[in-house]
C-alpha cells in the first residue's frame, strides 16, 4: 500500500470539497454551457488516453511476461466501464421519460435520483480508493491523477445539478463528497493485487471518458469545442513532458 496517507487524504477532502461547492458556482449553469467545464472535460480526457491507458497496458503486459497481444484486458475491461455507465445513463434517463409520460413526476424523480446518486457514489468509492493504489507510485502520479479528477468532478457535478437541482444540492452532494473520502478509507486498509488494480483503473478510464461525451454531446448543453480541444491538447502536452 502506498504510505502516503496524509497527502492523499488532503486529496480526497479536496475532491469531496468539489462535491460540496461546485453547485454553489452559478456562473457554470449557463447556456452556452461555460467554456470552462468543457475545458476540464478536456483534461481528463487527455489523462485518460495519453497517461492512463498506455501505463496500464505497459503494465499489464509486463505482468503477462511480454503477452502477445499487450493490453488486450485493459482496453476491454476500459470498454466495459464505457458501456456500463453508458447503460445506466439510459435506464434513468428511459425511466424519467416513463415518469413524465405517467405524470408521476414527485415521487419517481426521487427513485430517478437515488438511482443516479447511487452509482456514482461506487464511482466515487472507486476514484478515493484509487488515491492510494495508483499504476504508479510517488508525487508527479498523484497530482497527475488528482487533478484530473478534481476537474472531472466539476464537469460531473454541473450534468447532475442539472439533471436533478434541488435534490442534488440538498443531499446528493453530500453523499458523493462521503463516498470519496470512505473510498480513501477503504484503501487506507485494503490491499488488492496489482493485477486488480489495472483492472480497476481500466473500468475507471472507460467510465471517465463516458462522463466526460455525455456532457459535451448533448445539443441542448450548447457545450464548447475550442475549450475542450485546449484542455486535451494542455493537459496532454503536460503528460507528456512529464
């Protein structure tokens, strides 16, 4: 386990603080959607593709003993995260077309919610828990992977701000900025093997970048391309100097 407990527990309090004050940022709920938010999307995009997924494949393959086809769990485990966040997208956004269409609109909007908020929080928990258990060790990772999911969680906070408003803000930060510091707390005192890890983290990048697309396709989030394609091409210049 990584020994560095204070520093990525100051990690995971700032990440849960972006959870907490995000919807306070009335500037970022314009339409056109703030060139910042595609920004951010941006670089954990870049982070996912340029730093991510080639540690994880160079990983992999070096546990396999130089296997022939180098990656080959990774990107399909990457592949499985996408396609589940992308199912669960549409199983809530086909139930709040149910609602609507059934008029039940209080009561199912709560189900719709807790549903939403519910999978993002084991996101949540997989994001703190992998604060401690990176790909790679020491300070540059760390603030590599800090930073784009602080950015990550910006974008992330806007999409369920707007889908959701005031139940968000009045519960559904809360639990979200929770699940982050447990899932620091979770790896603080659980240990995975290495071959583990790389599966979580390739989950973690398929699931990343689904986030990110369903933000900035959406027609109605009038979403920025120039921002975004500054914050790839920033972050990703930045990945690899480094």
């Amino acid at each position: 386990m990584n020994i560095q407990l204070l520093p990525t527990f100051l990690c995971a309090l700032t990440l849960a603080a972006v959870h907490v004050f995000t919807p306070r940022l009335t500037w970022v709920r314009a339409v056109p959607r703030s060139r910042w938010l595609s920004l951010a999307g941006g670089v954990a995009v870049a982070y996912v593709f340029m730093h991510l997924l080639p540690e994880l494949a160079e990983h992999e393959r070096t546990l396999r003993d130089g296997a022939e086809h180098p990656g080959a769990v990774v990107y399909a485990l990457s592949l499985a995260g996408l396609v589940t966040f992308y199912g669960m997208e549409r199983l809530i956004r086909g139930a709040r077309e149910r609602m609507r269409e059934e008029q039940r609109v209080d009561r199912a909007s709560r189900g719709v919610f807790w549903l939403h908020i519910s999978s993002f929080a084991a996101y949540n928990l997989l994001i703190g828990y992998l604060l401690l258990h990176r790909e790679e060790t020491g300070w540059t990772p760390l603030l590599l992977y800090f930073t784009a999911m602080a950015l990550h969680f910006f974008t992330n906070d806007f999409g369920l701000h707007q889908d959701h408003e005031e139940l968000y803000d009045r519960g559904g930060r809360w639990v979200l900025a929770a699940a982050v510091v447990v899932g620091w707390a979770l790896g603080a005192s659980i240990d995975v093997r290495e071959i583990a890890l790389i599966a979580l983290f390739s989950f973690l990048s398929g699931a990343v970048v689904l986030n990110v697309l369903k933000e900035e396709l959406p027609e109605e989030r009038k979403s920025r391309f120039l921002p975004f394609l500054a914050g790839v091409a920033g972050y990703g210049a930045l990945l690899v100097a480094i």
